[in-house]
C-alpha cells in the first residue's frame, strides 16, 4: 500500500509494522506527529500515551520492554535531556523486547533551546543509534533498530532530523500489522535491578559489544559508498541528501554515507577510505563524523586530510541546505562557485517575528500582571510553551526562559538575590503537570515568596494542541477525571490560590495585586481555552466615536488590529471576540457590530 | 516529469493544502513526489514555505536556481523566495499582502506594490488579484484554489484540469469540495487575473 505521508508518520507507521505493543512520548517539535501517526491508524492491542514528561515516558516504556514487548518512545532532543536519567541506567540493565527511543534533533535550531546532537548522547550513553535521510529509510530504519535492540538487548535511539520529520513522501508500507507476541516478564532480580556491582559488570560488557556492533553494521545496507575518487565527502541524515543532490553531476568523487553513527562502523569506513586522501564531513549540530574519523586517522595513522566544522570549511553552528552544501563542496572539489541571481536590490522585506493569536487567553494574562505590577520592581520569569511569546512588544513580559519548568525555579531564585522585588512565574497548563509541580515543592518548603500565575488554556498549544493531565482526555480515547492544578497546589501547602478569567481584566488585575501584597508562595490560575480548541465569539469592530489614540495597539499589540489607510481597525478574519481591546479602550470605542 | 515548485506564503493561508493537492494530483499520474514543509511557527503569522519536488530528486529542499515555478501567496514573500526561482521560472503571485503582526505597533512601511513592481521588473510573473477571490467568494482561504486555478491556466503545472479538480475531491473536506472546486474553475477561466 501507498501513503503520502511525513517521516514521523513513516516512523509511526514502521513501528506498527515491527508489532510495537507500547507507544509512549512527550510532545516535542519536530516528533509530536508519532503518536498523533499512531492514534489515526488501526492499532488494536497498543497502549498508547501521551506520558507527564520524557522520563515517565521512558520508563513506562522500559517495563514493556522488560517483559519482551516491544516499545517506541518519542520526544524532541531536549527531551531526550529529561529522559537522561532512566536512559543512561536503562543502557547498563538492558531490554528484553525491542525499545527504541526516538530523539528527534532540530537542526537551525528552528523551535528549540539547543543545537544538541543525539548522536553524541547515542555515544555518551553506550548505545546504537540510527540515522535516517528520508521518509522511506525512517520507515524502514526503525523496524531495523527494533531488531538491532533485541539482538543485543540495549535500548536503541532513532534521530530524524526537522527535514525527515516534516517532509513529505509516497512510502510503500507492510500492512495488517499486529503486536508482536512476547513471553512476559520473567523475575530475575540479578538482572532487572541495578546495584553498582551490576553496573561493573554490564559496563565491560557493553565495551566489549559496542565494536562488535560496530563490525556487525559495517555490512549495514544504509551504509554506504557511492562513486570513486581520491576526495570523499562523509555525510549522515538529510545532510547525505543534499551532498547527494550536488554530486549527482559530478565525478571523481566518493560519497560516503553514515546510517549508524554509534558505535561507529569502523571496517565499513576504513574500507570506504581506501585511495582516499581529502575527506570533506558534511554534517549538522556537532562534527561528530569528522571527529570520529580524526580519531580513526591517527589510530591507523593514515594519510588523510580532513575538512568540516572544525577546520572551518563548514559552518559550527545553523542548518544545512541544498545550497550550503552546494557552496561547500564546490570549494572542497575546486569548481566555481554557482553563479546566482543578485536580488539585493529587492525592497526591504518586513519581518514576520512570531507573536500570540488574535485573541489569545495569555495576552490578556501578561497584561493583567503588566497592569497590576505597573511601577513596581518585579521579575516575570518564562518557561516553554506558546507563553514564551510573551516576551514579544509591546507586553515585554519575559525576563528569563530556560527550560521545561524553569521559570517556576528561577523566580526563587531572583527572591533570595533581591528581596525587596517581587517576583513571578509564569508556566502553561502542560508544562506545570511535566516539570513544574516539583519546583513549587521546592517554593514551599524553602519558604520562598513568588506569585506563580499558571496559564490554563486547556491543551498543550506550541506542539500541536495535544491532550494532557489536566484535560481530561488521554490517547486510549478515554475521558478520565481531570487532574486538577488547583488541588495538585492546594496538596502542595500554597496557602492562597485564585482563579480568574483572564479576558475579565479588572477581575485579572485585582486578583494579581492581592496575590502581589502576600509574602510567601501565592498562586493565580488564568484559566482560559486556548482560541484553537474552542469556539470564536463574533469578531468586534471599531466604533466610529474611535479618536486614533491607540492606545489599544501600544498596550497590547494584537494582531487583529491593523491600521487600514491609516485607521485603527479590527480584521474580521483574526478576531475572536475576546473583548480583551474593549475593556483597554480609554472610551469605550471598540465594541460588537450591533451596537 | 522533472519538476520543482515552490509555494510560499504567511501561515494560515492554506500554502499546506495546495502543497498536498499538487502531490496528489501529480502521484495519480504515477510521478515520484517528495515535499518539505515549514510547520509550527505558521500558526502564528510567520513565513512558510512548501517545497514540491516531482520526479527523482534526493535534497528535500529545492536548491536555490532551480524552481521551475513559485506559486506565492503573498507578495513580500514571492520576493523573499526569489532565490529558488530559475532564470526562466515563472512566479505566480497574490497581490493582497499580510501585513506583519507587528506592524501596526511599530510600522515596518510594507506596502504592496513595491514588491509586485519589482517582480514584473526581475521576472516571468501573473498577479492574482486576491481581493476578487474575497469579494466573490468572501473568504480569503480560497487563495489557494485561486492560485493553482490560475495555474491551470497557464499551463505551467504539467496536470490538466482534470488532475486537480479530482486531487480536490480527495483531499478537500466534503463540505468544501464544491466551492473549492468552483473557485479553482473560475480562476482557470482568468476570472481573477
């Protein structure tokens, strides 16, 4: 059968086919597709879960895995960082039915924190890990590390980068798929539960298999060497697309393509190598190929010269393209450049920056703060989600964002440096259940004082409005009883908790203000959907007592107000009735269309 | 058939589904097709970018100098992508621009015209016009259908009408499948040049 489909539904779709019993993953950009794959095909038998966070998910996962069945796991790369701790033990105990984990890498980085690069965590962590270019291979790479799991009982990482993820491909897939059998969970408790003495023991063991993989996938069919030549270009994942892409018209030049980065095939390289005296390593996020093969040239002591990130014939940081490579390798073959078109004299193109939707819940909730704290001395500390574009003007509402969770942390943090400021966090519905409960724990029982304003918009909304613990809704189709931010805060000991609607924002502002007067820890719960997963009221309209101050532009920036031949106006096609600009128009000029 | 189109356009307005319509219409003439597609950020009002690529192709991105055609849905975003476009190539453009989110707070002077003039001046190009597709079908999510209706006419997709009008009926919601059907055969008759 045919589909036209994108990788990470390809990746769905090959795990189906190797009879995956548990699918369990966190949303993340560029995999979130996986799971949402898995719910829309039959999957009769699976278990699937939108876990709390990576690390529930990867433990979740280890017990089918334990028991023989096989499990896929799915996150983006910083992701990967919270499932480090189950990972890295994971990695010394070993599986029993197929586990692979995938990490997705965001190479740019487009929607992410880091540039980091699984292949390195692949390698840090004792593990293979598969490295597909297209949505084809991802298919069928992952039904490949399945069996690369279970014949040599470690877990397995699986790294698409953006442009496998996300792009499109008619892929021939296997169907009436059905779980693998498996034996269950046979009780052993030398092997199951990890003490020092085990960890001494499986560690040589898995030096001494790591080479041995190595050799194994030498013969790798992903693995491979196209054209002859004395210059050479090594490439992985969609890297090898574009080199491939360029070198389709050239000669005298050897391409060599790196499917399984870790353990490295050192047989299947040194061979690829022979006649080769220039190597060029085209790659993204690390030089992790390039470093590999300087450590087989001085192991072997060859004579080879070695250009890529380090050697600065690449660039260290940024995405690849077809372009960039082109560019590259044109330089490392001797050939002229490509000659290009000069638009520089285009005009002046705008800048899209990204910015909240007309009408989102989060704009009125940083304004009511904004508000509330207007000439005080505070700190508005930001976390992961759509809510980081808060910090987008005219709101200004962001200080600090680090990571999943952080905000709620580092607001204590700025109390114990400046007691005399105030300070804030803000965190998403999603983001409190995956990382934030346990630092207002940590709030309460060091007796820090900060105003944590959760913005409940009932979904997670910068990934793709995926269900969570706080909606109601898991992937299995059940509806089961809402865990309830409220009481999870209330079981805490946060002695005052208000919940407000943050598009009523006098209501909003006051609430702010009390909280702000408390010492200790204070929590406001903005509840409000998300405008995605709910109804749009009727669009408003400018009156025509409208006087031009704009004040509603300046306070908030909307997005459905636009200046239209130099009038304010709201687009009829952005609005979603908030009313948040009506009740910030100094005299009542923006209202419904009746009126 | 060796062929690379490139769509572009602001998120929201439907750049997504024409990419999936042309992939459809061309994999029913049993064409190999791949595309790359910039997602996420879309929702809220950044650039997007659809790269259809039909026949054997191995890079998921277009190079820069090789797309046969761009359809763009948006003027300033025709310009910004100008660097696919291959010395030959045409560009089919929408002339109702999307103001940036951000312009009414601070005004990035963004207008239009100039980016149409400069397009006429640097290449092979057809305007749209975008605000005919509104007034006679009042939405402007039928841009897409417009511009790919514009498209057939032409002839400059390698599909006949057929192709698509049958891509439409397979991929669009049922509800829709009519008027964007009657929006794609109007723009096939110029309705909206």
């Amino acid at each position: 059968m045919k589909e036209y489909v994108m990788g990470n539904s390809a990746i769905a779709l090959g795990a189906l086919a190797a009879g995956v019993k548990l699918v369990s993953g966190y949303p993340g950009t560029p995999s979130s597709e996986i799971i949402e794959t898995v719910s829309k095909y039959p999957h009769d038998g699976v278990h699937l879960e939108w876990s709390v966070n990576e690390k529930a998910a990867i433990e979740v996962a280890a017990s089918a895995a334990y028991s023989g069945a096989r499990a896929l796991v799915t996150m983006k790369q910083v992701g990967l960082n919270v499932a480090s701790d189950p990972l890295m033990s994971l990695a010394y105990v070993g599986v029993s039915g197929g586990m692979v984990i995938v990490s997705a890498d965001d190479p740019g980085p487009i929607s992410s924190q880091t540039e980091q690069d699984t292949r390195r965590f692949a390698e840090f962590a004792r593990i293979p890990v598969f490295d597909p270019a297209t949505p084809q291979e991802a298919y069928e790479m992952i039904q490949d590390a399945f069996v690369c799991s279970e014949t040599y009982h470690t877990p397995v990482l699986f790294r698409p980068t953006t442009r496998v993820c996300h792009a499109y491909a008619s892929i021939d897939i296997k169907e009436n798929w059905r779980v693998k059998e498996y034996e269950g969970f046979i009780k052993d408790s030398k092997k199951w539960v990890i003490f020092p003495r085990l960890s001494f023991i499986n560690h040589a063991k898995i030096e001494k298999r790591n080479p041995e993989i190595g050799e194994a996938y030498s013969e790798y069919r992903f693995n491979t060497t196209e054209g002859a030549g004395t210059k050479a270009v090594f490439a992985s994942g969609d890297s090898y697309c574009y080199a491939k892409e360029f070198l389709q018209d050239q000669k005298g030049v050897k391409l060599i393509r790196i499917a399984t980065p870790y353990p490295f095939p050192e047989r299947f390289v040194l061979d690829a190598l022979e006649g080769v005296t220039d190597v060029i390593c085209i790659e993204e996020l690390s030089p992790y190929i390039e470093e590999k093969l300087l450590q087989l040239a001085g192991k072997y002591k060859l004579k080879i010269e070695i250009k890529g990130k380090l050697t600065g014939n690449c660039p260290a940081s940024g995405e690849n393209s077809t372009m960039i490579v082109s560019d590259i390798l044109s330089q490392f073959l001797g050939l002229e450049k490509r000659k290009t078109t000069d638009y520089s004299d285009a005009p002046v193109l705008p800048v899209r920056p990204p910015v909240l939707c007309a009408g989102c819940p989060h704009r009125a909730s940083f304004y009511a703060v904004k508000k509330a704290m207007k000439g005080q001395k505070s700190y508005f500390c930001g976390d992961i989600g759509c809510y980081t574009l808060g910090n987008a003007m005219p709101l200004d509402m962001c200080d600090t964002c680090l990571c999943m969770g952080a905000g709620i942390t580092m607001a204590q943090g700025f109390h114990w440096v400046d007691e005399e400021g105030k300070t804030f966090a803000f965190v998403g519905d999603s983001t409190f259940f995956a990382s934030g409960m346990t630092g207002v724990v940590n709030a309460v029982y060091n007796d820090a004082d900060m105003v944590l304003c959760v913005l409940d918009n009932s979904t997670t909304a910068m990934t793709g409005h995926q269900p969570h613990p706080g909606t109601g809704r898991n992937m299995m189709g059940q509806f089961v009883d809402k865990v309830s931010i409220k009481k999870v805060l209330e079981g805490i000991g946060v002695k005052k908790i208000l919940t407000v609607d943050p598009l009523k924002l006098s209501d909003a502002v006051a609430a702010v203000k009390e909280c702000a007067e408390e010492k200790g820890v204070t929590a406001i719960i903005f509840k409000s959907p998300c405008i995605a997963v709910t109804k749009p009221e009727r669009p408003l309209v400018i009156r025509e007592t409208c006087i031009q101050c704009k004040t509603c532009i300046r306070e908030i920036g909307c997005p459905g107000i636009i200046l239209q031949d130099g009038k304010v106006t709201i687009d009829q096609t952005l609005c979603t009735g908030c009313g948040l600009c009506a009740q910030i128009c100094p005299i009542n000029a923006i209202g419904g269309e009746t009126v | 058939m060796k062929k690379d189109i490139l769509i572009c356009g602001v998120g929201g307005q439907g750049t997504v589904l024409a990419s999936k319509l042309l992939a459809s219409a061309f994999m029913e003439q049993g064409e190999e097709v791949r595309s790359a597609e910039t997602i996420g950020m879309a929702q809220r009002g950044g650039s997007v970018i659809s790269h259809v690529r039909i026949g054997k192709s191995f890079s998921p991105l277009i190079p820069f100098g090789k797309a046969d055609l761009i359809l763009a849905f948006e003027p300033a975003e025709a310009v910004r992508n100008l660097n696919y476009l291959k010395p030959d190539g045409l560009v089919i453009v929408n002339c109702v621009p999307v103001k940036p989110a951000t312009d009414s707070l601070q005004n990035s002077g963004y207008e239009a015209k100039p980016m149409i003039d400069y397009l006429k001046k640097t290449c092979d190009c057809i305007v749209v016009d975008g605000e005919k597709v509104i007034t006679q079908f009042g939405s402007a999510k039928f841009l897409n259908l417009a511009i790919l209706g514009t498209a057939a006419k032409y002839d400059c997709l390698g599909l006949k009408k057929e192709d698509l009008l049958c891509a439409i009926e397979q991929i669009v919601h049922a509800r829709y499948v009519n008027v964007n059907k009657q929006v794609f055969e109007e723009a096939e008759k110029g309705a909206f040049l």
